[in-house]
C-alpha cells in the first residue's frame, strides 16, 4: 500500500511541472503588470524599473521560473505584492483555505445526504413518481448555475426568512461553530445542489446497473433478505462508480467556490484569487492555482485509495496470494 | 433410500409480457422429481429451461408471470405460497446454482462471507458457528485450504474453484433439491467432470433431488437417468436416457443426437445440423413449433399443435406422425 501511494505521487511530478509553467506563463503573459497596479496613475520610470528589478521581473522569464519553482518546492510561494504588500503568500493561502475547505465540506456533506438516498430511491421506484419528480429536481439543480442560486438563497431565506441573521458575510469558526455555521449553510446549499444533482444520476443509474447483475440473483435464489441484498450487493456494487464522480467533481467544488464565495462575501481561496486577479497580484494567483493543482492531485489519489477499499479487485499490488 | 416425491410440476404457464408482444417461456409443462435422481433438461439456449427453473423457485419478475399450472414441493403448492415463505423456501430447502460463476458472486464479498450470509437467514448459528461450517462446506466441496480461502474474494478464485462455492452456497442449508443451470457450460471437460462427481458425491450423501438444466446431451447422459427436452417452451419428449439415445422419437431429439460427433465414423462426413434456428418466443408457428425446421413436417403438422402423449412406460413425446416417421 504505502509503495502504491509512493508511486502514485511520484508519477503526479510530471503533472505538476507542466502545470507550473502553465501557471508561470499564463500571469507573465497577460496585460498590465503588477508594478503599475502597485505604483497607482503617478508612474515615474526610475521608480517602476527599480521595483521590477527589486520583484526580479527584469530577469529573464527562465530565470524567474527557477527562482519561484525552487522556493515554491520549499514551500515559499513568494510575498504579496498588492493584496496584503508583504505578507507570504503561504501564510494568505493557509488563512483563506479554511474557509473554502470548510464550505467545499460542508457543500458535500449536504449534496451527499441528497444525493445518496434520492438516487437509491429514485431506482428502486423507477418510472414511478418518485423517481420522475427526483429527476426532474436533479435536471433543474444541473442547470441552475450556482451564482443564481445564491442570489436566490440570499434574497429568499437570508432577506426575507432569516431577516434578523442575515445572509451574507462570515463568521470565523473561532467565534462558534453555531454561528459560523448559519453563515456557512446558505453558500453550501448552493453550492452543493448541482453536486448532488450530478452525484443522484449517477446512483441512480449506477444502482440499475446492479440490480440487473446475476449476483443479485443469486443472493434472491439463496433465499436472502431484501434488505441485505439492497446493502450488500446493490448499493455497495453501485458505489464504486459513484465514488470516481463524486472524486472527480470534487475539483468542481473548488472551481464553483470561486463563484460562491464572491456572492456569499466569505474570504476564501476564491475571493483571494478573484481579488489577486484584478490586483494583478501575481505571486497571490500564482499560489492559488497550483495549490489547486496539488489538491486536485490529491483528492484523485484518495479517490483510487478509497476505491481499492470498495472494490477488491483493484486493490492495490494484486491479491494477496 | 425409499423413493419419494419431491417435486411435481404440473401444466406450469409462464408468460413474459413485453412491449413486443407476449413472450410464451413456458408453455404447459409438467415433470417430476424423486429422492437421490438427476432429472436432466435439454434444450437449446432460449427454450425456456431456466425461465422453468426461475418459476420453481418463484422468481419471476415483471413484466413476467406464472399464468397456471400447480408447482406441489412435497406436496405444497408454492404458488400459493407468500413471498416469504417462498423467500424462507429459497436457499434453504431448494438451493440453485447459476451457470456463469464469476457473475454469479458478488465482486466485493468475500467467498465466506457469501456463503455464511445464506446461513445467516436459514439458520440460528451463532456468527462463529456458521463460519465454522462455512469451512466445513467449502472442504466438503473440494476447495483446498478452505480456511484461507474462504477469505478470498471471487476474483481469486479460478472457474472451477467458483462453480464449488456457488455449489457450496447453494448446498450449505441442506436443501432436498438442488438446481443446477447450466453449471459447467464455462468450464474445461476435467473440471466439469470433478464437478458432476461432486454433485453425485452430494446426491448419494444427503438423497438429494437434483434437476440438471443444459445444452449437452452428453452431460445428461452421463449423470441424469431421466431427461425432458425442451424445444421453444414445450417438453417435447420426456424419456429414460438409454431409451432416448437407443431410438430416439421425436425428429428434434433426433436432431440433437446426430449432432453429435461420432469418432467411429469413417472419412470426412459432414457433421449434420438441425437447419433453421430457434423461433421467436412471440411469434410462434401455427401447429407443431418444430415444423419450420422438422423433415418429417406435413400438412397437419402446421395445423394442428400436438399434445405430450405417453407412448409405453415412462416416455412421452409431442408428435404427430411420430408412429409414421422411422
């Protein structure tokens, strides 16, 4: 197992390296640089040269992608240059992260509860009511685009329900999980419903697939009980491609972080990004889209590990013979 | 052993009722199985074997139903029995063995655990005792290091290795009749061989009743000492197995037997085959089903639809012109 995992992470590296230059690129090539943001309307050329010889900017762009991969190996992405003017951006990111990881958590957590058992039931009651009015909630949850939805949630339960509470703004979790958790709850259900929209169609034609296999046949033919047939051969069999979609949408809920964040007014990765972007905060932008990067990585590794556990056919180094 | 009956089906109707039409699976059959007896079905993939077998065991599922007929399990008719009683039935007193034995097992449990599960709900053994006997059963099959391997999961096991745990499943609750569809279709002759010796073993030990469903002549004859072929949903000869090679009587019997190889023929004869294929279960022929295919067909054949008639002790066939064809 721990070979496995070694192997897996090496073979990321190659991954990693190509993105990193994407990334190193992408900042250098677009328009207006940082020095003019930081050096505002009165620009005296002295001045700016000095600036992006004192940011290394004036080094060849070779040079420049050595010196920030080789601290970005140690773990220092560089120092905000307009977002927060001399802080690390290691330190902004390990900040902001807790708070999307928390709403990237919580989005799942929910779109799971939904998504799980609507799947199961819209199967096992398929072509009934049941599995009609879940799909066509599934179809409408895929298709709102979760900004909207916010907008909607915060008008409808923050404005209007909620009044006194509020909708929008953030409660750290250091001042009570109670309270930090209202403010979460809204921006997760957005963000979590078209997740679980996704997660439901895919249990639910998962969870067919398995009822029509022979071993389920089997277990009726030995005189099984329904119940443990649904458990221990339909839906433990069905999980399994379940769990590659839910692993790899997971990278969806960073992406729609972005968004949600921006409407919820939450100071996480996406609205650090958001902002670095309009600053033209390079060092910040550069730092939020790799550690994106090595978590997407991540959360595909655990996706495969876990798989191994569901399925054993695919454990890792074969069987045990 | 006294001989006693185990199972007598009678005039059994399945209907599958699809967009497509009406599918007749099983078309009024009746046969019957003793004590310590292989009872042997032939027919052609789609001849409704296993849709009968599923009808026994009363897992018929929609758009599928049983229309008539009386299934009397030592004298109890199961159709008129619940869910749950047939749920209760199932495993424990008629177990059935399925032909492709990798599909067969669950992929993410392990072969032990399979076959403790059918304990589980037959059974009061404590969750140790059952997998005590699990090993017990999975030696008695044939399996080697049965404690290890009941910790393996189906993929580790090789065909044969399947078929016994799913013979081992099937078995571990004692059942008076064990069905087995089709068991070595996917396996090599020596294997296959091991497994009917096996099955003879579990036969003579516990006076099982077994019902063999298969294509192959040769399996039947080698294990079954009476056999029904079935042809698109009828019995059509019902028979005594060396009576059946001896003379065979109806021109599809006849049929399956010439194509057979003989490695005594001379020369390079062509291999005979029964021309045409099976009929759509939907659209069935007017008469005879046979007689798109049969030689011997004539006028009356595609009028009139022959009965199961029994000739002389213990053989009936559905024909015709039966006396007339040599």
């Amino acid at each position: 197992m721990g070979v496995y995992v070694l192997k897996r992470l090496i073979l990321a590296l190659p991954t990693l390296f190509i993105a990193s230059i994407i990334i190193f690129l992408l900042i250098h090539l677009a328009p207006g640089g940082p020095v003019r943001v930081m050096l505002g309307p009165m620009q005296d050329p002295s001045l700016v040269a000095k600036l992006r010889s004192q940011l290394g900017l004036d080094l060849p762009l070779h040079q420049q992608y050595i010196r920030w991969i080789t601290k970005a190996v140690h773990g220092n992405l560089g120092i905000s240059v307009t977002i927060q003017r001399g802080s690390p951006v290691t330190q902004l990111l390990i900040q902001r992260y807790a708070t999307t990881l928390e709403l990237a958590f919580l989005s799942m957590i929910i779109a799971l509860i939904i998504a799980i058992p609507t799947g199961i039931i819209s199967a096992l009651q398929q072509n009934k009511l049941a599995d009609h009015i879940s799909r066509v909630v599934a179809l409408i949850g895929v298709s709102i685009p979760n900004f909207f939805l916010g907008i909607i949630l915060i008008l409808l339960i923050g404005v209007i329900w909620l009044k006194p509470w509020g909708a929008g703004g953030f409660v750290p979790l250091t001042e009570g999980i109670g309270k930090n958790l209202l403010r979460m709850l809204l921006p997760a259900i957005a963000l979590g419903t078209a997740y679980s929209a996704i997660v439901m169609r895919m249990m639910r034609s998962a969870m067919l697939n398995t009822i029509n296999q022979d071993y389920v046949r089997t277990a009726r033919a030995m005189g099984i009980g329904w119940w443990s047939i649904l458990r221990k051969d339909i839906i433990k069999n069905a999980l399994i491609p379940v769990v590659t979609v839910i692993g790899n949408s997971a990278g969806y809920l960073l992406g729609g972080s972005i968004v949600t964040e921006t409407v919820f007014r939450l100071p996480g990765i996406g609205a650090l990004v958001i902002t670095g972007v309009f600053r033209r905060d390079f060092p910040v932008i550069q730092g939020v889209v790799l550690s994106i990067v090595v978590i997407r990585i991540l959360i595909n590794l655990s996706v495969d590990l876990f798989y191994s556990f569901l399925d054993p056919r695919i454990r890792a180094g074969g069987s045990n013979e | 052993m006294n001989k006693e009956l185990l199972l007598d089906v009678d005039n059994l109707v399945t209907r599958f009722y699809t967009e497509e039409g009406v599918v007749r699976a099983v078309d009024g059959n009746s046969f019957d199985l003793y004590t310590a007896e292989t009872v042997g079905i032939v027919g052609e993939s789609g001849s409704g074997k296993t849709v009968t077998m599923l009808s026994v065991m009363g897992l018929i599922e929609n758009p599928g139903r049983i229309e008539s007929g009386t299934i009397l399990y030592k004298n109890e008719d199961l159709l008129k029995k619940s869910d749950k009683e047939m749920r209760k039935l199932r495993g424990d007193e008629i177990g059935m063995v399925f032909q492709d034995s990798l599909s067969s097992l669950n992929p993410t449990y392990t072969i032990g655990g399979q076959i403790s599960r059918v304990m589980k709900f037959h059974t009061n053994l404590s969750q140790k005792e059952r997998r005590k006997r699990t090993v017990e059963i999975l030696d008695s099959v044939g399996i080697p290091e049965p404690e290890k391997r009941a910790k393996n999961y189906p993929h580790e096991f090789s065909g044969g290795m399947r078929q016994r745990a799913l013979i081992a499943m099937a078995i571990s609750c004692n059942p008076s009749i064990l069905i087995l569809d089709e068991p070595t279709t996917a396996l090599d002759v020596t294997i296959e061989a091991q497994i009917f010796e096996l099955v003879e073993d579990l036969k003579a030990d516990f006076g099982m009743g077994t019902i063999l469903i298969t294509h192959d002549l040769a399996v039947v004859a080698n294990s079954c000492k009476r056999v029904a072929i079935m042809y698109a949903g009828r019995i059509v000869e019902k028979s005594d197995i060396y009576d059946l090679y001896d003379n065979p009587l109806h021109p599809y019997t006849r049929g399956l037997l010439n194509s057979i190889p003989d490695l005594n023929s001379e020369g390079k004869t062509k291999l005979p085959s029964i021309p045409g294929e099976v009929p759509d279960l939907i659209k069935l022929p007017d008469g005879c089903n046979f007689n798109p295919r049969c030689k011997y067909a004539e006028d009356k054949c595609f009028i009139d639809d022959p009965e199961l008639e029994e000739k002389n002790q213990g053989r009936s066939v559905a024909c015709l012109r039966v006396d007339e064809i040599e």
